[in-house]
C-alpha cells in the first residue's frame, strides 16, 4: 500500500538543464532584461505612464524583493530619455510685495545663465557707478551746475542787500540763515548799540524792519527754491548718467535669455531700484551695516537669481527616487541663519524638495514610508489635486525667534508619482482614503512567481548578467545558472515556477562570488552557489539547530520509531524574519465516555488561533458526517500539541489530528516514523498546505541525527508534490530508500499507512472505521446506562 503512495526521488526538486543556457558564462549574454514573467505588470505601468490625464498616478504592488522598485527606476531612467527636458525655475525678489518672492519658469540651461549673469550684474554696476560719478570730468559738471545755483543765490541776495540799504538794513547770510542789521550813519550797529537809540529813531528802524523782513522771506523762500532746483538738476543729471550704465548692463543680461515677460518686470524693478539707492552706489564703501536690532539689506542683495531647480545637466525628463519622507525634503523649505539671536530669511533661502527637482517627471515613492509621515502624505494629496506646489514653511515657525516668512509663488506641478507598496497597503488606502483612489487610478501588479520556461530562464540570466556588472561580480557559469534557478524554484515554492525575489537571489549570488574569490577563480561555478547556499543555512540556523537538539537529548519528546495509539507526529514551521525552518510536534488524543465532544486544549488555554479553531471543527464535521448518520456522535475527546507553549494558528494539522483521533478510537497504533502534514475538508479530502519543503526537512533532521531506519518519512497531500524543492541529502536517503514521502489525496490513504489496516467502511469488520464505529457505539451505550 505504502508503495503504491511513495514519491519518487527524482520528483522531489526541480532539475535545471544546464543546456539550456547557450552561453559559457553570464558574461556573455546580450540582455534585454524587461523584468522576469512582468508581461502584465509593465503593461500595465507603460500605460499608466502614458496617460496625462489628472489622477492618473500609479500604485506599484508586489511581494518584497521582487525587484519592482529597480525595475521601475531602469525603466523610467530608459523611457525619460526620450522625454522633453523640464525648465529650471527661479525664483527672484518682488520690488512690489518683497514677502512674497516671484517664481520664473526659463529654458533648461537658462536658470544658471540668468544667476550668473546677475551676479557679475551687481558686481559690473556697483564697480562702473561708483566709478562713472567720481571721475574727474563728472565732477566738473557738477560743480558747473552747482556754481550757476550759487551764483543765482548770490545776485537775490545782493539785490536784496541793495533794497534793505534803502530801508537803513545791512542783510547777511550764513549757515544758519539770514539775518538783518540796522545801518546807522553809515556804521551798521550791534543790538546794544541799537538799544540806546532815541525811542523814536528805533520806532523808525522797527518799522523798516518789518518791510525788509518780507523780502528776506521771499529771498529765503526762493533760495529754497533754487537749493531744490539745484538737487533735482544733480539727481536728473545723475540719473541720465545711471541710465545709460545701467541699460548696458540690463541689455548684456536680456541678451543672454529668451524673452521672458517675468524676467523683464524682474529687470525694470532692479532698474527703478537702482536709480531709487543711486547715492549708496556711489558711497559704496561708506554703507555699512547699521546696529539698529534690525538686520540692513544691500540694495544688491534683492537683485540676485536663487536657481531653485537646474536642469541645465539633465537628460530627458528626471526620475526622482529618495528614502527621505520628512515634509521638507519632500516639498522644499526656507532656511534661516541666526542674527544675533534672531532667525532671518529670504528668497536666496528657498530650497526645493524632492517634488519640484522631480517635476516634469517621475517620482519614485515608497507607500510604508510615505505613510509613516501623514503630514507628507496630506500635503502630497494636496499638491496633486491642485496641481500646484507651494513651499509650505509654516512647520519651521514654531518659535518666536523666526523675525519674517515668505510666501514664495507658487510652481505649476507636472509629474507621475509611483507609489511602491505591499498589495495590504493598497487595500486599505482604497478602503479609507477617498482621495487616495482619486489621485491613483492605475494599480500595477508585480507577481511574485514566473512560469518555468526557456524564455523566463534567459531573462533570469539576462538580470544576473545586468546584476554582476552593475556590481562588478564574477559572472556565473552556466552549471552555477542552473543551481540558481533552482534555488529560485525553491523560493516560489514550485517546481513549475521561478521565483521573483530578486533580493534573496542576489545574496546567493553576492556570497557566492566572496567564495569564488577566496578560491581564486575567475568565474562563478555551481559548487560556490551551493556553499553560499550551505554556509547561509549554517549562519542562521542558531534556533534550528536548538531545537534539534533539545529533541535529540529528549528535553522535547518526540517518537522516530515504534507504534503508539493515539499518538502522531504532526509537522509546524517556525519563521524568523529571514530564516524558517521546520520541527515536528507530539500531536496526542485521549478519547472516554461522554458527550463533551472535541475539546482543543490549545483553545481552552488560548493558544490556538482562529483558522486551527476552524480546523478542528470541520475534523468533528468529518466524524459526524462518517459515523453519526444513524446515531447521536457522542463521545469527549481531548486533543493536544505537547510542550508547545507558544500558540498555533494554520489548519494544516488537521488531517494529523484526526488520525490521532481515528486510532485512539480505534485503539490502533499509528507508525511513530512516520510525520503528517496536510489539511482536510468535511468530506475526508486531504487539501495542500504550505511550507511543505521545511517540514519534510525538519523531521528528516531529527531522523538523520538519531539514525535513518530506513522506515521514516513524512505523509504530505497530493497536491503539495509540485511544491516539492527538498535538500540534496533528502533526495540522497530517498534514492537509497532510508527515508520516504508518500503523497496522499483521502484520509482512508493516510490511515492506512499510519496503521497498515486498510480504511474500509464502518460495516466492514476489521478495517479502521469499522474499529471506530464499534467504540463509539459502546460510547454510546455507557452513557444510556450511565442516565
């Protein structure tokens, strides 16, 4: 019977041809890579990527280490190259509201000319002014204008002098103004002098005076005039002489950009600027700062180009990736420096994020990082939606210390975002985030296995050549491409498939080459791939081998040889983040009279977990279903995982802990060499499970140690048999016959192996359910006469 059930060695793995590599190593292959059994996924993320429309981002799922994110960053980097270049953006100072700084959009290229030729501006006409107002020549025409001033000064004042001398009064100018003085016999007298007069003599004067004070006030009042005529005839002057340094220059820089309505505002303000400060141009050297409490701005300082994004080196579109989600590094920011203990800013400041040295292309985001700052993912949803990105700089001003912000204009956004996530993440967003589904319409997905075939064995090939070039690795020889593949069938669990975890097949493929080179060779072999293999097992193994151990010196008991009643091994698998392993586990079932029914022990003590709940009941299901058609199925049974204290989920024991049942019932003992795994259904039908690989070699493990009897194995289900990628040693003891799996689809197959008594029928003496109807019937009988 057991024959008939057992799976031959060579089904056990997947055995790559190394034939069909038609290459002596992966140095020589041609590749063109498009990602391995991607087809529908970049199908799917090349229309998504083509479609301009408003909301039409991309959400990227697929199992980690698939290679998703490099693929997606190869491509964009492929399909960018053909795309227009961005503009740069500026951003420059706003003569009309200096808080709110203008954004200018130029040609690539432009940006770093409009700021270069800025800066030698301000340095061209603080030089060419200081120097055009204090040449000699320049001077001299000052002074002429000047002396005509003084000169119309002097006449008003000798003309007035001559009609005061009628009068009797001498006036005379000085600095601090005009002043009169009474003339008496020809001698112009003090105001002692004057105070001795004859009363009617001073009546006289006094009465005078009042009439030459009037024309002094007329003098003094065209005086004025004259000093004002004078200033606007410099100022004029100077201004047409600034015009004409200034437009130069002005011209030297329009020359060096395409026309730009934004940049000639920018440029007629700096103009009008100019000519506004034209005196601190000139005292240049005697501005200095004042220490008023209040930082002072040059007036130069407003005239320079902050480059806020230069794609003056940037082929095609650019294609952002980064793993820093702060709100800063994602949406720029206004950086301050501290003067005297004060923060301070301006334009100059402004600094760009991730989204605007990304816009006018791709950006690469990973959602479980993304959403670990809800304030990024807010403000990114935003800035999608109104298609507009505004530095935000309202998170730095959380102290008083902060003396002014800006509100810079803000830029027009044009960009895909790719969201990179897990398929969970994409789920809830959906579930929860109504604008989440509005601003990502295109959902691509990456599989995490590809069929076995030729072709996806090239591409296999074609990513390892792309992979040792990238890191300058050893290439791998054909027969080291071969146990690759392998392995990689052994990652998708299935003999039919290769795996898509490229993060995994690159470890192997990195710690083969460090063994390649301690060996001295010059290329990659199956023998390095494999010990890479080894020697990872060997490093992570720590709680595998403890495990082993603790069964082998019986501190957990477990049964290799010998029958028992009642008694099983089932088969669990322990994960640890990067390394699972499998260990057998003493399933045990004590049935008595009663109409308890099935008591799960893991469950009264809360270690069972909901699907192993379920498990248990469709095993009560089964019996039902088999004996208790003519009759109540009353019996109490007890079912326990021995000495495991740490909870169990998983149906997968299922099967294992109805055969436990069926012999304590039957009072058949069940082969203690032999390990189960595999769930049930109502019907009796063994179902598949997972980790099957871990399993077998986790029991094998404890067989090999105590030594292989050659009456070993492990029963799995059927269908699990393409699932199988078992260790080299296995597959050995198995060609040998020391050790055996068998593959069974009913429970009446699995019984009869555990017990060698064939299943039968309940009216079939002799067979296991026959044994088991007849208990249950006496069950039933003790608890009549016991009423």
């Amino acid at each position: 019977m057991k024959n008939n059930f057992e799976i031959p060695y060579k089904n056990l793995k997947y055995t790559c041809d190394p034939s069909v590599f038609k290459f002596t190593t992966t140095a020589d292959v041609k590749s063109n890579y498009k990602g391995l059994g991607q087809q529908r996924g970049i199908a799917s993320l090349e229309f998504g990527l083509s479609v301009d429309t408003k909301g039409y981002n991309v959400y990227l799922e697929g199992p980690t280490g698939s290679g998703k994110t490099t693929y997606t960053k190869e491509y964009l980097d492929k399909i960018s190259r053909t795309k227009k270049v961005p503009p740069d953006w500026v951003y420059v100072y706003n003569f009309d509201d200096p808080n709110e700084p203008v954004a200018i959009s130029l040609t690539a290229g432009e940006g770093i000319k409009f700021k270069d030729s800025m800066e030698k501006f301000i340095k061209d006409i603080r030089h060419d002014i200081k120097n055009t107002f204090k040449s000699d020549d320049l001077e001299k025409e000052k002074s002429i204008i000047t002396r005509e001033f003084e000169e119309r000064k002097e006449k008003l004042l000798s003309d007035l002098n001559k009609k005061s001398a009628k009068y009797g009064f001498q006036v005379k100018s000085s600095e601090t103004g005009i002043y009169m003085m009474p003339i008496v016999d020809g001698k112009v007298i003090k105001e002692d002098e004057f105070e001795k007069l004859d009363a009617k003599v001073k009546k006289e004067y006094e009465d005078k005076s009042e009439i030459v004070q009037q024309e002094v006030i007329e003098v003094i009042s065209k005086i004025k005039a004259l000093d004002d005529e004078a200033e606007n005839r410099i100022n004029d002057w100077r201004t047409n002489i600034a015009l004409l340094t200034i437009s130069g220059h002005i011209y030297y820089v329009k020359s060096n950009l395409k026309r730009n309505k934004k940049v000639s505002t920018f440029l007629d303000g700096v103009k009008k600027d100019i000519l506004k400060n034209i005196s601190k141009f000139i005292d240049d050297d005697k501005n200095k700062e004042k220490d008023d409490g209040v930082f002072a701005v040059n007036p130069w300082d407003n005239y320079r180009v902050n480059l806020f994004v230069d794609n003056s080196k940037t082929v095609g579109a650019p294609v952002v990736m980064d793993s820093n989600y702060t709100f800063t590094n994602l949406f720029g920011k206004l950086e301050y420096e501290n003067y005297k203990g004060m923060l301070k800013t301006d334009y100059t400041m402004l600094r760009p994020g991730l989204l605007q040295e990304a816009n006018g292309g791709y950006i690469i985001l990973q959602a479980n990082d993304l959403l670990s700052n809800p304030q990024s993912y807010e403000y990114l949803k935003k800035i999608l939606r109104n298609k507009l990105i505004r530095i935000d700089n309202s998170v730095d001003q959380k102290t008083s210390m902060v003396l002014i912000s800006l509100k810079p204009e803000p830029i027009p956004l044009d960009l895909k975002v790719i969201l990179i996530g897990p398929e969970n993440v994409y789920q809830t967003l959906l579930a929860v985030d109504e604008e989440f589904r509005k601003l990502f319409k295109i959902k691509v997905e990456f599989e995490d296995s590809a069929k076995m075939e030729e072709k996806n064995l090239l591409d296999l090939a074609g990513f390892v050549h792309n992979f040792c070039e990238t890191e300058e690795l050893l290439p791998l020889d054909k027969f080291a491409m071969a146990k690759l593949a392998e392995y990689s069938s052994r990652l998708a669990e299935n003999q039919n498939k290769l795996s898509t975890r490229f993060g995994e097949m690159t470890q192997i493929i990195v710690e083969a080459a460090t063994w390649a080179k301690i060996a001295k060779c010059k290329v990659i072999s199956d023998e390095h791939i494999h010990k890479a293999l080894v020697e990872r097992d060997r490093r992570l193994k720590k709680y595998d081998s403890k495990y082993s151990e603790m069964i082998n010196d019986k501190f957990l008991l477990i049964d290799t040889d010998g029958s028992k009643v009642g008694q099983i091994n089932g088969l669990t698998v322990m994960s640890l983040g990067d390394y699972s392993f499998g260990k057998p586990v003493r399933i045990t079932a004590s049935t008595y009279t009663g109409v308890a029914g099935i008591v799960n022990v893991e469950r009264e003590v809360e270690l069972s977990g909901p699907t192993h709940s379920k498990g248990l009941l469709i095993l009560t299901g089964f019996l039902g279903n088999k004996f208790a058609k003519d009759k109540p199925l009353s019996l109490s049974a007890t079912i326990c995982f021995e000495q495991l204290y740490n909870g169990i989920d998983g149906d997968s024991a299922s099967s294992t802990e109805l055969y436990a049942l069926l012999s304590s019932l039957s009072e058949l003992p069940i082969n203690q060499g032999i390990a189960v795994t595999g769930s049930i259904n109502q019907k009796g039908e063994i179902q598949a499970i997972g980790g099957v690989n871990e399993k077998i070699e986790g029991f094998f493990e404890i067989c090999r140690r105590r030594g292989l009897t050659g009456n070993q194995g492990v029963m799995i289900p059927k269908q699990n048999i393409v699932n199988l990628n078992l260790h080299e040693d296995v597959i050995k003891a198995v060609k040998e016959g020391k050790f055996h799996i068998y593959g069974i689809s009913t429970i009446d197959e699995g019984i009869e192996i555990l017990t060698g008594v064939p299943a039968g029928d309940i009216d079939v003496p002799g067979t296991v359910y026959y044994l088991v109807n007849q208990t249950l019937k006496k069950f039933i009988k003790n608890v009549r006469d016991n009423k």
